[in-house]
C-alpha cells in the first residue's frame, strides 16, 4: 500500500507561486495540510525546479512486507514444530 504526496505538494507549490514566491523546501513544509517526509518534500522541489512539474511522489508502506515475514516466520516455526515432535515420537 502506498500514500500518495502529489496533490498535497501541487498544491503547496502552486499556492506559493500564485503568492509570488519562489518555492523552497520550508515553504513548500509550511503550505502542507499534513506532514510529507522531508525527502518527498526535497524530491519534489528539484524536479519541479527542473521541469516546471510536480512527479507523482509517493510513500510506499513497509506494513506488507512486515505481515508477509510474520506469516511466513509463522509458517516456519509451525514447520518446526512439527518435526521436533516427530523426532520426540520417534526418540521417547
């Protein structure tokens, strides 16, 4: 899952220009109605001074992969545990 940034920073930098200011990363900050990282801020700024365009900058959640490890680490020891007690039956 990911967040998507882009139409918060257009509108921060397009409301700095319309005001006659030139976007800067404390301003582009100031003009967020939530909290961007400051790397998307910074990304956006440089390729909006490059190309006169806001990219689609957006925050990918590591959540999924942390629950895919947990179901997989479960399955493991699942794995596991089934053959320790094998091994026990075979071994009393």
């Amino acid at each position: 899952m990911s967040i998507d940034f882009t139409p918060q920073l257009e509108q921060a930098i397009q409301s700095l220009v319309n005001d006659g200011k030139e976007p800067s990363v404390a301003l582009i900050k100031s003009r967020l109605t939530s909290p961007v990282p400051m790397p998307l801020i910074i990304s956006a700024l440089q390729r909006w001074k490059k190309n006169g365009t806001v990219p689609k900058v957006e925050l990918v959640k590591k959540q999924d992969d942390a629950n895919a490890r947990i179901q997989a680490l479960e399955a493991q020891v699942e794995a596991l545990t089934k053959r320790i007690e094998a091994l026990e039956q075979r071994h009393p």
